[in-house]
C-alpha cells in the first residue's frame, strides 16, 4: 500500500485515541436497523486494530461505549451493545494473540454486567504477555466521572494525613486516572464529521492534534487510520509553545528603545 511508504517514522504518534461515530446513522442511510450499524463498526474495530499492529503503533484506545449510553440509550439496545462486546472478545481474541496486540480497558466497568465482566477479564488475561499494540476499550466511560473518581482518591489521600491540599499536583491526579500507566493520545481521530469530543479524555487530549473525518465508523478501514496518521505527520506540534520560525520571527518584531 503507497500509503504505508509515504509515513515518516519519525513523525508517527505513540498514541492514537478515536471517538467511532456513526453507526446509527450508517444504518438509518441504508433503510437498516441501529443493531446493523453496530454489528458492522465492530468489523472496523479489528481492521483498525490490526493496521495498528502492522504499524507498530504503541497504544490505540477506542471510546466503545460512553458512561451516557448506559443512561441515555434503549435498554435493548444497550443490552445488544454488550453482547456485541462479548461476542467481539470472543471470536477475535485468537486474532488478537497472532498480531500480538494486548487488550485492557479503561472506565467504571465494575457497573457492566458480570458475565460481561468475566468475558472482559478473560480477553486481559489470554492478551496479557502481548507485546505490541495495546487496545484500550472504553467502557461505561466518561471523562468528567473520572475526573470525579480522581478528586474522590485524592480526597482520601487528604483524609488520611497522606497529602495537603496544597501540596496536590499535576502529576497527583494523573497517578489517580483510568489512564495512569498510558501515555496522553498523540492523536485524537473522531468519525461522522462531529466537531465536538464527547466528554473523551478530557485531561489527557489538552496537546494532542484533532483528525475529523466525515467518514462513519463502519466505512472506517486501516486505510483511513493511515490517512490520519499521515496527517498528523504533516502537522508542526507546539504544546502551548512556538516553532523555531516564528520565534525567531517573534525576536526579529521586539521593538528595541532607542
């Protein structure tokens, strides 16, 4: 594939994260029910996957499944998205193990159905010696929940004599996050064309380059995740900072006093 030739390896993300949207409406376009969409995005989460493996991308996280969908969504169709989950664990595990990807999950899975759980557990732990990417599932996640988790343990930690309120930092709420032992997405993809990021990694994206495609999920293939990267390559990533060229364009503007 040209595509894969064109990528500068010094310029590739450790992390991409992506918010898959679209499901729904790629089946409302096809005159199909919702459950067709989503069926077919699991069939884009393992194209994904395993183009990220071929690349040797670190980490990939995938936002599966929002806190707010368990809220705000049928109870049937909640239902069927965890046994798609289930279902997606246990036909692709084997996959998973031939291209060495290891699979985790962040978010407050403890509120998830226990046999999915069990399905959860069981995936981990076939994946865990794996040493190439690592698939990050979010599940029942969302972002201000677990912020809200972060400030709960640091408030113990307060409570306990462990900590002052004035000696909590940065790096103090980062050890507390679902993602303490991940590196912040160099990348944020989000399909279906939405300019919004959905209560995703809310701390962890504050530098990280946004891609938005109109493309919906379940038309997301490698191909796509390639483009993106390849674009991200192309970008000049300041984290708040300038370049050397408009620095140096910035030095030669000061006005000096005469």
């Amino acid at each position: 594939m040209a595509i894969f030739r064109r990528l500068d390896p010094t310029r590739m993300p450790e992390h991409v994260a992506i918010i898959m949207d679209g499901n729904g409406r790629w089946a409302g376009k096809r005159s199909m029910k919702r459950f067709v969409g989503h069926k077919q995005g699991a069939e884009s989460v393992q194209f994904v996957v395993e183009t990220a493996s071929r690349i040797n991308l670190p980490w990939l996280t995938l936002y599966a499944f929002s806190l707010e969908n368990s809220l705000r969504r049928p109870r049937l169709e909640v239902s069927f998205l965890m046994r798609l989950l289930s279902s997606y664990l246990a036909s692709n595990v084997e996959r998973m193990n031939d291209n060495n990807v290891r699979i985790q999950y962040i978010g407050r899975t403890a509120e998830l159905p226990s046999e999915v759980r069990d399905r959860m557990e069981w995936a981990a732990e076939a994946t865990c010696r794996n040493t190439g990417t690592t698939l990050t599932l979010a599940l029942n996640y969302g972002s201000r929940s677990e912020l809200v988790d972060a400030v709960r343990a640091l408030a113990r930690e307060v409570e306990q004599g462990l900590l002052r309120p004035d000696q909590v930092t940065e790096h103090d709420i980062e050890r507390h996050l679902y993602t303490r032992d991940m590196p912040d997405p160099d990348l944020l993809i989000r399909t279906s064309g939405e300019m919004r990021i959905s209560n995703y990694l809310l701390w962890q994206i504050a530098y990280t380059e946004i891609f938005v495609t109109e493309r919906l999920w379940p038309d997301f293939r490698g191909s796509h995740l390639l483009e993106a990267i390849e674009a991200f390559g192309a970008r000049n990533r300041r984290f708040g900072g300038l370049s050397e060229s408009e620095g140096g364009a910035l030095a030669g503007s000061v006005l000096v006093p005469r």
